[in-house]
C-alpha cells in the first residue's frame, strides 16, 4: 500500500455481497472496481451515435411503417371526400323533399281556404234561407190566426143547439 488510501465503511445488500463473494473477490476489490468504473471515461465504442447504432431492419421497419401510413392516410382522405360527396347528395335531397312539402302545403292551405270560403258561402245560403223559412212560419201562423178567428166568428151568431 504504497499509495495513499482511505478507509471506507459500506453497507451493501446481502444479495450483491453473496454475488461478489462467489466471483472471487473481496469486497474492498469490487468496491474499488465499481469506484473505478464510475470515473472512467467513455469508451468510443459506446459513444451513443443514435442513426448508426440502430439496426438496418428497425430504420427499414420504419420506413415501411410510415409508407403504410402515408397509404392509409390517402385512403382515408379519399373515403372522407366520398362521404362527404354521399352527405351533399342526401343534403341535397332533403332540401329538394322539404321544398315539395312545403309546396304540397301551401297548395293544401289554398284547398282548405277555398273550401273554408265555400262554406261560409252555404253557411250564408243556409242561414238566408232559414231567415225566409222563419218569415214564411211567421206569415202561416199569421194566416192561421185569422182563420181560426174567422172561424169561431162564423160559429159564435149562431148557438149551438142542444141535441
């Protein structure tokens, strides 16, 4: 121990000291690799190079994933102005249908107008000609009066004679 050196006390797991101890190592060895390894530089071997450390087959993976993609995604751009297509026709048409009902509506109102006018049309004639009924009715009765006036006037000279 010709160089300077420090004592150090660690409390290591029972697992990782069981580990150690069936490597062949003491426990100040492994904890001086372990320190060691901590400060050692990075090798360049190791150095992260993040296009050319990936295998070919994920960069080819990749490539396929995003041409599907870019496939689906024109397809599903084209379904979507089909369905879009679909929906202006049945928009189309429902505008189309609605203008007919309101057109069979306005023609209907026109009927039950013209047919609300015929009615009070005969309502009228009904009720002019109740008015000449009531007049007649009113004439007879006038004339029934007076005949049954004349009548007792014809029975009243004479007594009635006792049988």
């Amino acid at each position: 121990m010709t160089k300077e050196s420090k004592r150090v006390n660690a409390i290591v797991d029972m697992r990782l000291y069981d580990e150690v101890m069936k490597l062949g190592f003491s426990i100040s060895g492994a904890i001086i690799m372990g320190l060691e390894k901590l400060i050692e530089p990075p090798k360049k071997e190791k150095e992260i190079r993040p296009m050319e450390s990936i295998a070919p087959e994920v960069l080819t993976a990749k490539d396929s994933l995003i041409q599907s993609l870019e496939v689906h995604t024109i397809d599903l751009n084209k379904r979507i102005e089909s369905l879009e297509e679909q929906l202006k026709v049945k928009e189309n048409g429902y505008y189309e249908r609605i203008e007919d009902m309101k057109e069979q509506l306005k023609s209907k109102d026109e009927n039950q107008l013209s047919r609300i006018t015929d009615l009070k049309e005969e309502i009228t004639l009904l009720c002019d000609q109740l008015k000449e009924k009531n007049s007649q009715i009113k004439n007879l009765t006038t004339i029934t009066e007076s005949q049954v006036k004349s009548y007792k006037m014809i029975e009243a000279p004479g007594a009635k004679r006792p049988w």
